[in-house]
C-alpha cells in the first residue's frame, strides 16, 4: 500500500514527460512545416477577375498620363512589367487620388500604383510592397564642388526651392551644424542651375526634379547624395497576403535584371 503514491506520482511524470515531448515534436513540426515553401495560388485565384485591375491617378507626368486613347508613363510601364512577369491581362482604372484608397477597399481595383507613398497607419487595410522608386530629396553639387554630403555645408551656400521640403530639410541641419547659407528659389530648377553655374556649392531638390532637370542638360555630370527618403510602393488589400506576395516577387524580379531602373531612365 506504501507504493501507491510513488505509483502516482511516477504515472503523473510519465504522463507530464510525454504530454512535454508532443508538445515539442508539434512545435518542431509547426516551424519546419512554415518553413518549407509552398506555391502561391494560381493567377484565376489571385486575379478573379481574368486581369490585373491597377488603380492610378492618371494626371501627375511623368508617372502617369492620360490621353484621349490611352495612357502613358512610368507607373503605367512598370503596372504592364508586373502583369507580363505575373502573366495575366493588365487593365487601368484611371481615378482621382482622394478615391484610390476607396477604390482598393471596395474591390473596385486589384492593386493601385500611383505615387503612394507608405503610410503606416494604413497598416491594418493595406499591405504595400518593397519601393520601386524615392522621391525624397537629393542634394546636387558639381564635381568640383567641395560639398558632396549634408555634413560639407558649414561655410558653403545651400540652393533650394523656397518653401519647399528641401528648405525645411535645410533649415534642420542649420540647427545640427555650423553655419551655412540657404539660397531660396522660386523654382527647383533655379536652384539647380545655382548649382551648375557656381552661385551655390551644391542644391538640394525633390529627385524627381533633379531627374527632370538633367535630361535638359545632359553635360551637366554632378554628384547625386540622397538625403531623405520618400518611398512610392505599390498597394494591395491587407487581407490579400497571396496577391501582395506575387506583386512584390515580380517586382523584385524587374529590379533583378535592371527592367526597373531602365524604366526609370526613360521616363527620368
């Protein structure tokens, strides 16, 4: 009779010992399972629609343009990349920019490619893909110029567009460094041509602007320092992992073999 609480108490580890190794082989098996990759769903499922319905706001050139027949642009180049590597139909859903959010939550659009920039507080509703392009700011110098980086001001003049981004950026490193001057422009252009003709050591500008500018004048071989970054990501329904997952595989895969950065180059 004085055995049976050691029985007891024996059975009990027994029992907690083997409840313990389940527990381990099903979480061993959990992880090793997450790990082992596994095809997404076929385009019909991804796309049930039988296309890629992108949603942009047609009316800010060069990313996207609208014509009396079709449209035109970056966004609009890249959108028909991702739909060919994906391999389904592409159709443009021309909105306004206030109604692209909407248009995404209501299933009117499958994805939206329009200058979006990354809005974490949008997190819950929206996944956005890796960044296909930054439009932050971009300090511009000339070769010859002994400022190349933000930290190069003290001393030297500053070309900017006044009451731009660039000028309030500006104005947050007055306070970090010693002294320099701010040059403000009316105009990015202006302040870069402060920058190629030696009226300022360097100028710092959107990098879409910058872009835009140094197709106009192809000489012009300056030094390009990003500063900020404001990053344009494509946007899928959080509730959509699968569609999310596919887009940003293409997408990376046209970042891959230099498709997006030539895309980029023709249009900036």
């Amino acid at each position: 009779m004085a055995a049976s609480p050691w029985r007891s108490v024996i059975l009990t580890l027994i029992v907690a010992a083997a409840v313990w190794l389940w527990a381990l082989v099903g979480a061993l098996y959990a992880i090793r399972w997450s790990a082992v990759p596994r095809p997404l769903p076929p385009v019909r499922v991804l796309f049930p629609y039988g296309e890629m319905r992108v949603g942009v706001d047609a009316s800010y050139p060069p990313f996207a343009v609208a014509t009396a027949d079709d449209m035109f642009g970056l966004e609009i180049d890249l959108a028909r990349a991702l739909a060919a590597d994906i391999g389904v139909p592409v159709r443009f859903v021309n909105l306004g920019f206030d109604g692209l959010y909407d248009a995404l939550r209501t299933d009117q659009v499958d994805v939206l490619i329009s200058a979006l920039i990354v809005d974490p507080s949008r997190g819950d509703a929206v996944a956005y893909s890796q960044p296909y392009f930054n439009a932050g700011q971009v300090l511009v110098s000339s070769e010859g110029s002994p400022v190349h980086e933000m930290a190069d001001l003290p001393d030297h003049r500053l070309a900017v567009e006044f009451g731009s981004q660039g000028q309030t950026e500006a104005e947050r490193w007055l306070r970090r460094l010693l002294p320099f001057t701010v040059l403000p422009y009316e105009l990015p252009e202006y302040a870069l041509d402060a920058a190629r003709l030696g009226e300022a050591e360097a100028a710092l500008v959107e990098n879409v602007a910058a872009r835009l500018y140094l197709r106009q004048h192809p000489a012009w071989q300056p030094t390009i320092t990003e500063v900020t970054v404001v990053p344009f990501a494509i946007a899928t329904r959080a509730n959509r992992p699968d569609r999310a997952a596919v887009i940003d595989a293409a997408l990376e895969s046209l970042m891959l073999d230099g498709s997006l950065e030539a895309l980029i180059r023709r249009y900036l």
